[in-house]
C-alpha cells in the first residue's frame, strides 16, 4: 500500500504544498449520453496523474464500483453513487492511518456550467487534514477549469468555536497558533454524499474541548457557497 501524502489544509497560506502545484488546470471530459456523470469527473481528472498515483488507483477502484476490501496492509473502501453524484476511495493501512480522495459535483443555476469539488483527506498527521480544489465545467467546451475556491469568504478556524461556551484562553490559542501548530485547528471538509451542501469541523477534534467546538456547513446559492451564519 503506498505511502500517505500529508497535505496542508489552509486555503490561503504562503508556501503551498506540493499536492496544490499538482492538480491539474485543465480536463477534457469525455462522456456517453446527454450528461456526463461524476464517474466521467473522476476519470477526466484521475486521468491527468501518472500511473502509480493514487488517484489512479482510485479511478480503478471506480471503474469496479463500491467495495470494501481488506488485505495484508490495511483495506480499502470505494463508493461509486451515480444517483446523487458522488464518489470516494479510502485506503487505511495496519496502523490506522487513512487517506481519501472525494469527488462531487452541482449544477450551476446558468445550466452552462458545473462546480466541481475534489477532496483529499489524510490523517497521517493523528488528525483529518484536508485540501480541497474546485474546478469549473463548461457545457459547451466540455472541459473542466482549476478555479479559486468559489467561496463567499474563506472558512477560518474561529468559525468552529463556539464563543457563548469557550473560554478566552482557548479562543486566543487557536487565534494565535502559528505555522504547522495551526493545522489542527483548521477547518477539515466532508463533500455531501446527498444534498448541497459542504461540512467542515475542525481537522483534530481533540484540540480543545468538544463543548467548545461546532460543526458549520457552506451553503450552495448555485454559483458557489456562503457560510450558514
């Protein structure tokens, strides 16, 4: 089983990890039918990595459907759900330790265009850092485009305190964390397996009381998202 990749959860920190230079700007998707399907999204981007990447061992286990396997070195989960546009591949190995790559999509309110969202999840770190990309997709050009998060306002990791119940002291913590001690108190996103909207929590739940922390949701407005208030 290959070895997790840790990647950096902050949308909009300096020096970017190596997994943000790699995505690809452009996918061609190609498709049968009137519309292509999130697995068309996931093979146009799986695609564009090289051949012992885990995103092509991801468009594998798409290709094959949902599966839960376990072998020597850990076991793997794949869900396929073409109904409600989503998909996802997890390996864990002996240790427990997971990565996960998910992917969905929704339709823009103009009917020419799509937003596509790619979610990769790592706990090699002890807790769940993610780095999510948006692409948007042309109808017309049929092509996939790397774009800025379509965000009313970034997520921050003071969304996820619940300021009636903390106390000053965790509040300044996590406001004055800095560099690789910030990670953990980021938010970490969960793609919708049905519905429109995005989750996020904090990426260690165990970084300061669950009594102080919340769960917040991105709100789909067709074009893009804005955070539940």
């Amino acid at each position: 089983m290959k070895t997790f990749k840790n990647t950096l959860l902050l949308l909009t920190m300096a020096v970017l990890p190596a997994f943000c230079f790699a995505q690809p700007e452009i996918c061609k998707v190609t498709f049968t039918g009137k519309q292509p399907t999130i697995k068309d999204f996931a093979r146009a981007y799986c695609s564009q990595f090289e051949n012992d990447s885990y995103e092509r061992d991801a468009l594998a286990e798409f290709k094959k459907g949902n599966s839960n396997v376990r072998t020597a070195g850990g076991c793997i989960d794949c869900v396929v759900d073409t109904k409600n546009g989503y998909v996802s591949y997890t390996t864990t190995n002996i240790d427990g330790d997971s990565e996960t790559m998910e992917m969905c999509y929704w339709n823009c309110d103009n009917k020419n265009e799509k937003i596509v969202a790619v979610n990769r999840i790592s706990t090699a770190m002890g807790f769940d850092e993610s780095f999510l990309t948006f692409y948007r997709y042309n109808v017309k050009t049929k092509t996939m485009r790397l774009i800025e998060a379509p965000f009313d306002r970034d997520p921050d990791a003071i969304d996820l305190i619940d300021q009636e119940k903390a106390d000053k002291a965790t509040v300044d913590m996590v406001l004055n964390s800095r560099n690789e001690d910030s990670n953990k108190y980021q938010p970490s996103f969960r793609l919708p397996c049905t519905g429109k909207d995005i989750t996020y929590r904090m990426a260690d739940q165990n970084a300061i009381p669950k009594e102080f922390q919340k769960e917040c949701k991105l709100i789909w407005d067709g074009n893009g998202f804005c955070p539940l208030e």
